[in-house]
C-alpha cells in the first residue's frame, strides 16, 4: 500500500514536532481533535465557534455572489 503523500503543512508541522521530540504525526493530530472535541462538547471552545460562523457565512456571501449578487 503507498504512503499518503503530507501536504506542504502536514509536512513542516511534521518537521517542526519531531525538533520538539514529537514523532507521530498522526497521533499528534488525533490527540489535538481529541482536545477541540472535549471544549465544543463543554462549550468552552470559542475559536471553534467563530471558526464554524466565519465559514457558514463565507458560504453565503460566495452564494450570492454565484447568484448575481442578490
């Protein structure tokens, strides 16, 4: 089976973990979903929150704009 190929990110966040002596990746990422998660459950996760706003109304100005701007 091929390896996934990292992103240009995925590639220098790796890079710059294993300087700080973190060497999984994956794991640190799942780690990290795991930590948000925990917050949005408990509503303490604000930068989540504005996050999740930003993009839903991203998605309705791009709409309007596909629409003629109305």
């Amino acid at each position: 089976m091929a390896k996934k190929r990292l992103t240009d990110i995925e590639a220098a966040t790796k890079r710059i973990l294993e300087k700080k002596g973190i060497h999984n990746l994956e794991e640190w990422q799942k780690q990290k979903l795991n930590e948000r998660k925990m917050l949005v459950l408990q509503g303490d996760d604000k930068e989540w929150e504005k996050s999740v706003l930003d993009q839903e109304m991203m998605k309705v100005v791009l709409d309007s704009l596909k629409q003629g701007g109305n």
